[in-house]
C-alpha cells in the first residue's frame, strides 16, 4: 500500500528532510515527514503497524501550543522570583 496525498489523492508521495529541530525530535518516534510531487502539500505521518503508510489514516498532530506552556511557565517563575526577593517595604 502506498502513501496516499490528502490533498489531491495522488500517489507521487515521497519523503521529505526535517526542516526544524521539532521535526528531528517526532522523527524519532516514528513520524515521519513527507511531499506530495504533484500539488506540494507537505505534512507529517505516523506509520501504522501493519509498516504501510497512508496519509488517510494518519493520527491528527497533538495541539498542544508548547511555546505558550514555556513563556507562562517562565512568567511564573519570574513572578515568584520577584516577590520572593523584595524587600520589605515600611510598616505603618
């Protein structure tokens, strides 16, 4: 069975290079970057157990907006930082 385009359902599918370090870290966890030769689209499959790929039954990509996770949890720290090292300010 062969990899099948989602967009145009063709089957000049092939691999495609990791453009980022995200893409090498899922790359090793067996999904894999591929190019539709015919309309362009590009996108990240999972291969299924059976060792065949199909673009139609790939599992959907988690939407976990990790950035947004690193920058609150960086505010945080710096917040509690802050209020850890004030100084006190005068009593009343």
């Amino acid at each position: 069975m062969k990899l099948v385009c989602p967009a145009c359902n063709s089957e000049h599918v092939k691999r495609s290079r990791s453009r980022n370090a995200f893409e090498r870290f899922i790359k090793r966890f067996s999904r894999k970057a591929y190019r539709c030769l015919d309309c362009g689209w590009r996108g990240v499959v999972a291969a299924p157990k059976g060792g065949a790929l199909n673009a139609r039954n790939r599992r959907s990509p988690r939407k976990i907006p990790w950035l947004l996770i690193v920058i609150v949890s960086l505010l945080l720290a710096l917040f509690l930082i802050f209020f850890l090292t004030r100084e006190p300010g005068p009593t009343s």
